[in-house]
C-alpha cells in the first residue's frame, strides 16, 4: 500500500513482531520453518529494495514507531502518511 511516507508493507501473521525480522528469529509455533523463513526473505528483500515501512501483525511497538493518531483513538491507532495519504495501522 502506498502513502505519502512510502510503501507500507502490512505483515499481518507472516511476521508478528519487528523482533522477528530484526532478529531472524521464528515465532513461538510454526508450521513451515522453510517457508517462514522464505517469507522473512521476501520481506527483508521488500523493505529493502522499496524501502518499505513493515508492519508486522500483532506488535504493539507500531504505535511507538509511527504518529498515533490525534483523539481518543491514538491509544490504539497509528497512522503512516500524510493528508490524504494516510493508512491506519
């Protein structure tokens, strides 16, 4: 997904935690160590090439690593891009 800020990559469960990328380290349960690991591959090489911005699935660090959102919301809602190419996380 494209925004002002540049590609984001929503990880969703392909990576659950900046930690795992960042540290080349599995999640906890896996079905497929080979094709976990491709996919961290493939993500590495996107962020990369692209210089996209990750999201990973379930890591509440994406609300310290990206604006929150103004109101109520921001406990909870990051947002990546500027107006009118903004993309909540």
């Amino acid at each position: 997904m494209n925004t002002s800020e540049g590609l984001v990559l929503l990880a969703s469960d392909a990576t659950h935690y900046y930690e795992e990328l960042e540290r080349d380290l599995p999640f906890l349960v896996v079905a497929d160590l080979e094709a976990m690991y491709r996919g961290f591959d493939y993500m590495n090489q996107l962020i990369a090439d692209r210089d996209a911005i990750l999201v990973p699935g379930h890591d509440p660090a994406v609300l310290d690593r990206h604006r929150r959102l103004d109101g109520p919301m921001g406990e909870f809602v990051a947002v990546i891009g500027g107006p009118g190419g903004e993309t909540a996380a």
